[in-house]
C-alpha cells in the first residue's frame, strides 16, 4: 500500500496553521464561553486523500457553564464560525455529542478517531473517546455507510467525467461497511488502513493507488474520465453491501453516557475560560 502510505504523509497540516487553528479555537471559548474538549481534523485530511487546495475541516467537542444547562428552553448546541477561506470549524457540545453517541452516530466516532488533533482535554477525550465506541452499534454504523455510499454514487458517478474525490466518497464508505460486516468493529478513519485491511484484489489496489495519487496531486475539483475497474467494483461491492443484513447486537446502557456529562459540566464549571 506505498501509495496510500504517500498520500497520507502529503499536505500535512504546518506548524502555522496549527496555531491559527488553535487561536480561533480559544476566540471561540472566550465568545462563547466554553470549553473545548476535543478538536480534530474531519475531512479529506483526515481521511488521509487531501488535495493541495482542500479546505481545513476542524471540528471540536465543548462544554458549556452549569447555568447553561439549567434552563427551562435548551439553547444552541452547535458553534459555527463563518467559513474564512481554506478554514471551516462547528462544534458540538458535549451534551448533544453525548446523544449521538448514544445514537452510535458515526461521524462523532470518526472525529474521535481522527489522527490530526488540534487540541483536547485529558483524561476526557479519551474518556469520551472510550464511551463512543463502547456505544457503537454495528447495524447503525453499517446503514449509515451503506446510505452514503450509495448517494454518493447515483448523484456524481454516472457521469462521462467525474472528479476524482467523488469515487473516494463512495469507495471509503463502502469499505467501512465491508469493514462492519466482517465483524472489525468500528471502521478506522483513515482512509488507507480501510483499504489495506479489506482489500486483496491487486489490480483494483493498483487503480486505487493511481486514483489516489491523481487525487493528491489534483485540486479539489478536478476531473477526470471515468475509472473503469474502480467504478465496477463500487457497483458490485453495493449490491453485495445492500443484500447483506448485521446482526442486532445489544443496546449499551446509556447510565455512563449521564455520568460522563454531570462528571464533566461540574469539572469545568469550576474554572475560569
């Protein structure tokens, strides 16, 4: 998997934009009056296929003050700041974070496995890392993926010409759901370790690699005639995935998921932001 292995270490993320990223997170905390605590990379950086002009996905986890929490109408759960050219950064807080890891929300747990950290709190991330995957359900998980990859491709790989990340928004969520229905557990996020461990066909891994050097070189919307042996697999692997059916496991109690958030808001509320 060189390939893959190449694009990974392409367009890291500079010392530079580490600290700008971090700067709009502490102007966030001070706006708003929380804290962050967990924030990552979510993207095509994340997942380890960035262009050279692919945008800065940052997401985070917060917590608000207690009073925030005590009052009769919810408020906000979400943080967004106006996209300012390559940065785009949401957050959750922590109480609608914990609801969707009770939910087994997939994109929470790709956040919390994400390998480009901006900045977190521990021992709480990894507490809150720990409670997600100990939420996971595999049927959840494996919907979700099958769902995407198979919007993904009816609304942009049917065209003559198609750019090149719309194959890898297909093939990455279908090589979680392979990733589920062999029993692995929680698919990874990166990209290239989906592939190596559930792909052995080499002339698909050699088209893969191609893909994903192209990608990597290209920006975010070049194009390029359609990929023959990528696009036949993603048909066959989509009707394999669509017949298959996982098995119900258990329900996690969510008694932790509670104890987490009350842990952590009266934590928290005792220091200044």
């Amino acid at each position: 998997m060189k390939g893959m292995e190449t694009v990974l270490s392409a367009h890291p993320v500079s010392d530079e934009m580490r600290v700008t990223i971090k700067e709009n997170l502490a102007a966030l905390e001070r706006q708003h009056q929380v804290k962050v605590l967990f924030a990552c990379e979510s993207g095509s950086r994340g997942w380890g296929f960035a262009s050279p002009d692919s945008d800065y996905d940052v997401r985070f986890v917060y917590v608000n003050r207690l009073d925030w929490y005590l009052t009769v109408s919810p408020g906000r759960d979400v943080i967004e700041q106006p996209i300012s050219g390559e940065l785009d950064i949401n957050g959750w807080d922590l109480r609608k974070a914990l609801q969707l890891a009770s939910d087994s929300n997939p994109t929470l747990l790709e956040w919390l496995r994400s390998p480009i950290i901006y900045q977190q709190e521990n021992p709480w991330a990894d507490r809150l890392r720990t409670l997600a995957e100990e939420s996971f359900s595999p049927v959840r998980g494996y919907h979700h993926y099958v769902s995407m990859a198979k919007k993904n491709l009816r609304e942009h790989l049917y065209g003559e010409v198609v750019r090149y990340k719309k194959y890898l928004y297909v093939l990455r969520p279908l090589l979680a759901a392979r990733w589920i229905r062999e029993g692995r557990g929680v698919p990874p996020m990166r990209f290239a370790e989906l592939a190596s461990a559930t792909l052995t066909d080499r002339a698909l891994l050699d088209e893969v690699n191609a893909l994903l050097e192209m990608k990597m070189r290209a920006g975010e919307a070049a194009t390029s005639p359609r990929w023959v042996g990528i696009h036949h697999f993603i048909e066959a692997e989509l009707a394999e995935a669509m017949a298959h059916t996982i098995a119900k496991g258990p329900r996690a109690d969510g008694v932790h998921l509670d104890e987490y958030l009350h842990d952590a808001v009266l934590h928290f509320d005792t220091r200044a932001y």
